[in-house]
C-alpha cells in the first residue's frame, strides 16, 4: 500500500487499523534490522521494533508528509536503538565503552549471530567506530541508503555523511586488513 | 561587459565549480570501490539471525501491542437498554420475588373494585411518572445495569464502564 494512502486511511476510524497493519508489515523487517544492526542482540532489536510502532502509532494521525513516512519512522528506530543500548548501560551501571565491549563479545557466542569470520569481524569493527559514524555506515553500506535520506534521519548535512563514510570505510578496512 | 556576457560568464564559473567537485565525487567513489567492503560482497551479508517465524508473529504482536482495544458498547442505542433491563427484571424477577402473600392477597381483596379503579384513573403514581420521564427512565436502567455489572466483574472494565474485546 502506498505510504499516502495508508496516511489517508489512518485518519478514518474504519480503516485506521488496517491503515496500521498494513504499515506495519511494509516496514517491520526495515525497522527490526536497522535496530539488529545497532544494538545486535535480538531481544533488544525486538524491543526497539515494538516501542518504534508504538510512537508510530501515537504520532501518525499528525503526520503529514508522505513522502518522509519512510525516513520518518527510521529516524524514531534509530533513537529507540540509541536509548535501549543507554538503557542496557543504566542497567548494568556500567559505561558505553562495556557496553559495546560486551556486544562484541556477544558476536562470538550469541546463537542468533553466525556467520563467516570476516562477516564477524566487520561487526567488532563497527563497534569501534563513533556511534553517529557506525549509524551512517550502516545505512549507506548495508542500506544503500541515498546521502539525502540518511540526512533527513540524522540531520547531518550531506556533506559531512559523506566525510563521515569515507573515513568509516578506511577505518573499517585498516581494521579488517590488520594494517 | 554585456548583461548577457555576465550572466554567461557566471553560469560558467557555476559549471566549472560544479565539475570540479564532480571529479571528486568521481574519484571518492572510485576510491570506495577498491576497498575490501565493496571487493568481498559477501561481507553486505549480516551474520544474524532471528528466531524461526519472526517476522510472522512480529504482526500479530504489534498490533496486540500498539493498538488500543477495540471499545464495544455494551449498550448499541437506548432500546437495546430498554429490553436487557426488561430482559434482566424478569430474570431476578423469576428467582428473587418471593411467592405471592396470602396474607397481603386477602387485605387487598379487602378493598373494593371501585375504589381501586379510582385510585388508578385519578392518582398520578410515581411509577407512571418514573416511565413517562426518559432521563429519569435512563438513569434508574443504568443504575440497575451498575448493579448487575458489579456481579460480573471479572468480564467488564470498570472505568470505563464498557465491555472489552481482545485484539481490534
């Protein structure tokens, strides 16, 4: 369904939940690996998923342009994938840097994630890389996402998501190559 | 310099910007493309998993999750309230009133017929006044619905007074 009709049917009360679920099924399998990728463990991206849908929910019948729905929900995912792994650090009265120690350790032994060693070990790279950096990489490389959408998600201006790429995938490269 | 040879002279200045951040562009691109990322396309493959039916369930889930209960009225228009109460009077009528008394039956043969055509045709009861009056009828229904509803309550919501439906 397209994202203007699906707005449109939203504000009737008729159709407003097969408005919802229709939205949901088009963008759940977006929302859950944009939030897998930042906070890796399942259970979290599960969560993140779930708590983006709600502040979807509660927000669309205000939202407007349909033409952002996309890079609109994304934005929200992304700050829900922020706050969880904050979440994580109050919880475990820890700091973010054991936090993402901890994630990269959950790469070698969670059951939910395997693969092969350069696939892993592009992961433990990510989670050395600045959190803004490890966001635009993600939605540039695994995404293909276009500069002016990942602008609109993180407000970043296109030319410094550029800078910011570039200098991602040459850290990424000295760390995958060991040079 | 002309007005044209200005404008033409500017519009050259904005393409020449405009190709040499083109060359850059170009050459950023062509730099990505021989790195190891873009190299090994196996490496665009996440190496996670979830849990078999997922996404399948994840639907289901949401919307249990994110939509608010669908409200069912109890009561779909007044008549509708009218007959439960009608219906629901005759049920406690039929298991709480006691047996006629035969005591009160005889004082009531007492008094005669035409004394008690009287009284009905000249004295305004309160129970006439009670069902000629909506808002009163309205209230005195809803006040025996309340009391009916306190017995079941574990199938009805009390704040909101209405009948819940799982899922939307």
């Amino acid at each position: 369904m397209e994202d203007s009709l699906i707005l449109e049917q939203f504000k009737s009360d008729d159709t407003k939940h097969s408005a919802f679920r229709a939205l949901v099924d088009k963008y759940k399998e977006r929302v859950y690996w944009h939030a897998r990728k930042i906070v890796i463990d399942h259970e979290d991206a599960d969560d993140v998923t779930q708590e983006t849908f709600i502040k979807v929910y509660r927000a669309l019948k205000d939202f407007r342009e349909a033409s952002q729905l996309f890079t609109w929900i994304y934005r929200i995912a992304t700050n829900e994938s922020l706050n969880q792994l904050k979440k994580k650090q109050k919880r475990q009265a820890t700091s973010m840097d054991e936090v993402y120690e901890e994630l990269e350790n959950s790469i070698d032994s969670d059951h939910l994630i395997s693969g092969e060693e350069i696939q892993l070990k592009l992961q433990k790279a990510l989670l050395q890389l600045p959190e803004k950096q490890r966001l635009v990489f993600n939605m540039k490389y695994f995404d293909d996402l276009k500069y002016d959408e990942i602008s609109e998600i993180t407000g970043t201006s296109v030319g410094g998501l550029k800078a910011s790429y570039h200098l991602a995938v040459k850290k990424i490269e000295t760390y995958l190559t060991g040079a | 310099m002309t007005k044209k040879g200005k404008h033409i002279k500017i519009n050259q200045e904005a393409d020449k910007a405009y190709f040499d951040k083109l060359t850059d562009e170009i050459m950023n691109r062509v730099e990505l493309e021989d790195s190891l990322l873009y190299r090994d396309s196996s490496l665009k493959a996440l190496p996670f998993t979830t849990p078999d039916g997922y996404f399948d369930q994840l639907g289901d889930k949401m919307m249990s999750n994110s939509v608010e209960p669908k409200v069912i009225p109890l009561y779909a228009n007044t008549w509708l309230k009218y007959a439960a109460a009608v219906i629901l009077l005759f049920v406690v009528a039929v298991f709480t009133l006691k047996p006629a008394d035969t005591e009160t039956n005889n004082l009531l043969a007492d008094i005669s017929e035409d004394a008690i055509i009287e009284y009905a045709s000249t004295e305004e009861s309160a129970l006439d006044e009670l069902f000629l009056d909506e808002e009163v009828m309205e209230i005195v229904l809803d006040d025996l619905m309340a009391d009916i509803a306190f017995t079941y309550e574990d199938m009805i919501d009390f704040e909101q007074g209405e009948f819940f439906s799982e899922g939307y």
